[in-house]
C-alpha cells in the first residue's frame, strides 16, 4: 500500500465553498495528485477536549458552528460514514504512546472538517474520523500525538491538520485586502523554518516571534499542523504546497509532511 504525507490544510472562513478564491482552486484540485486514501483522520481546530478525543458516531452530523454568513452555506452537507477499524488503530497508538484518549458518539463534523473535505474530497466516499485538540495543549504535545499516529500514513490512512498559519479574527478586512506586515512576517517565520526543517523554534510557539501573539492571539488554529508535522516530519522533507490570503490577514498556507516522494506529488501554487 502506498505511504502518504500528512497534510496541513487552510480551511479559512466558512464560505469559502461559495467563494471563488485561489485556496479553493487548490483544494478542488488536491485530490487529482493524491493516490486516494483508504480513509482519512482529520484533527480541526474547532474541536478542543480536555484529552485527544475521537468522534465515534457512525455518520457524524455536519455541525454548522457559525452564524452570519449567506444562507447556502447552512444546506451543504458532508455525510462521510465513519470507520470504526480506524477509530481503534488510533486508540492503540494513542494508549501505547501514554496519551489518554477519549470517545464522543455524538460529536459532528465542524467546519474545520467539513469545509476543506467538501472541496477536496465531495462525493463524500472516503470514510473520516475526526479527532480532537488536546484543551490547553502546547506545540510539543501535539506534535507528540502527530508522532504516535505516524504508522497509519503507511496504511492508506491521510492524516490532515485543518486550521490556519496566521488566524486573528479581530483583524479580518473585505476580501482583496492585502495582507498586513506582522502577518506576511509570522506566516513567512514559520514557513521558512519549516523548509528548513529547523523544529525547535517551531515547538517553542508562542515564544517568538514577536508577531506570534498577533498572528494567533489563541493557540487552536496552529495546533493541527503540529499534529500534521508530527506524523511526517520523519520522512525528512517538509513542503508548502500553496499560499496565499484571505480576509486580509488569514493565512491559507498549506503543506505536506513526509519523504520527498510523498510530497513532491502535488503541484505548487501560490498567490
């Protein structure tokens, strides 16, 4: 079976499935560079528990956790089926690694799932597990939980982080706004350590830069990609797949994790 990368995916605002943006051209298109995987483990920033949770029910609901936007976002549905034989490898690897870990039958996709899979993936085909943040969980524990479910990238399993590399709500601007200085500075920080594949300062967030605290003045938009750095970041090779900007200062970076062969499949693109 082929390995996959992990992924980092941007899912920005809830309406980019009715917007016409370069991220949503990315993701549209993603699917036609990956082999298609046998399921797919998403961790979404929009989900925080006390201890890494999975969702268990066999259909999650599409949990429309917004107000505002227009009223066809509120009929678009993801009814992936769940998979339970997953649901279980994840809870080994997590116990064997000595996380604790928990169960939610009731749990929906939120629009950290949903939003980015809708595009990528729309027939809805491939079954999906959504798995929470650790509440109050630092860089270094999720990329710890990335590190434990690593082995399932060599099962046909995708591993995705959705949220965002630069995430401040209060400084959202009309679309087309270019993107302000402190936010091309972090988003530029944290790329150019990834490529580098120089981790420490990255597991040290919030520490620096200066602009971190701008760009996330919480932490839960950042932490999925620690979970995606994690699971591939022994395969050697690290690569921004896309980036641009949307709302003025959210970021829509994203990237691939694992061994050259694994992410030099997909095409680069930018904006």
């Amino acid at each position: 079976m082929t390995s996959l990368p992990s992924l980092f995916l941007a899912h920005g605002a809830p309406d980019l499935p009715l917007n016409d943006h370069p991220a949503k051209r990315f993701l549209v298109n993603m699917r036609t560079q990956l082999p298609q995987p046998k399921s797919i483990l998403i961790i979404s920033a929009h989900w925080q528990a006390e201890v890494p949770t999975l969702a268990t029910a066999a259909r999650p609901e599409t949990i429309y956790d917004f107000s505002g936007f227009p009223q066809p976002l509120y009929t678009l549905e993801y009814p992936a089926m769940s998979d339970v034989e997953l649901i279980e490898k994840v809870k080994a690897l997590l116990e064997k690694s000595g996380s604790p870990i928990g169960e939610d039958a009731t749990r929906g996709y939120d629009h950290g799932t949903w939003v980015p899979l809708l595009l990528a993936y729309p027939d809805a085909d491939i079954p999906v597990v959504q798995l929470s943040l650790q509440h109050s969980g630092n860089a270094r524990q999720h990329f710890k939980i990335g590190q434990a479910l690593s082995p399932l990238r060599k099962q046909g399993v995708l591993i995705i982080g959705s949220g965002a590399a630069v995430h401040n709500l209060g400084t959202m601007a009309p679309e087309g706004t270019p993107a302000p200085n402190w936010a091309k500075t972090f988003d530029h920080w944290f790329n150019n350590n990834i490529q580098a594949h120089n981790l420490q300062p990255l597991l040290e967030f919030p520490g620096s830069p200066e602009e971190a605290r701008q760009a996330h003045p919480t932490p839960e938009h950042l932490m999925p990609i620690f979970v995606a750095m994690g699971a591939g970041w022994s395969g050697g090779h690290a690569l921004r797949l896309h980036h641009s900007y949307s709302y003025g200062s959210l970021s829509m970076a994203c990237f691939a994790f694992g061994s050259q062969a694994e992410t030099e499949i997909y095409p680069v693109t930018k904006c």
